[in-house]
C-alpha cells in the first residue's frame, strides 16, 4: 500500500464512525465527503467533513473548526502546522499523535454540531 493510500485509510478511518449520522456524498478509494442533514438558507446542506487523496497529500476537511473557531484554540503545535487555510489539514504520511489528536477534535466538532442542532 502506498504512503498516501495508508493516510488516506488511517484518516477516513477518523469521520467513518460519524457516517450513520450524516450524509454520505462520496465514499470512494480517494474520496469520502459528509454532509449534515441540515439545511442552510442557502437550501444546500452543511457541509461536515471529507478526506481526499490529491497529488501529493492527503487533505482532512473538518467544517466545525470554521463554525466554531474556539476548537482551533484546542490544538497542539504540531497539529496547527497541518493546517491549511480555516478548515483543512494536509498529511504526507500517517502520523498516530496527530490523528489521535484530530481523531478528539473531530468528535468534538461533532458534538459542537450536536449542540448547535445541525446533527
């Protein structure tokens, strides 16, 4: 198994266990993409998570720590360097700290969702 494919497998193993709440989009080899349920005024609806293979890294998309920027306040040094722009995080390789550490952010970002009503 490649690199990218083996961080690919270890980070869509982090949202899998949400699925069953929300909307699975795509759920591929490359890609998984989960929506709420909720809709928006925008009659589309609320985006919660995805992984993606891309060229040269594996993106990890988390729309809580947008929604609620005081999750980003939670995360340590080394998790922060991943971060790419408000919402995503880019990975080389699998790296157990940090998806341990993203693993808690995202159940907390679920949970951040649960208590706003859009889970």
């Amino acid at each position: 198994m490649s690199e990218l494919a083996a961080t690919f497998a270890a980070l869509r193993a982090i949202l899998l266990p949400y699925a069953d709440a929300l909307d699975i989009k795509a759920d591929t080899a490359t890609d998984l993409y989960l929506d709420t349920r909720h809709i928006q005024k925008n009659r589309k609806p609320l985006f919660f998570g995805a992984v993606a293979v891309r060229r040269r890294y594996v993106s990890f998309h988390l729309m809580p720590v947008y929604v609620q920027p005081a999750l980003v306040a939670t995360l340590s040094p080394a998790l922060r360097k991943r971060m790419q722009g408000k919402s995503c995080f880019n990975f080389v390789e699998v790296d157990e700290t940090l998806f341990t550490e993203l693993a808690a952010l995202t159940n907390a970002g679920f949970e951040s969702y649960r208590k706003l009503g859009f889970v």
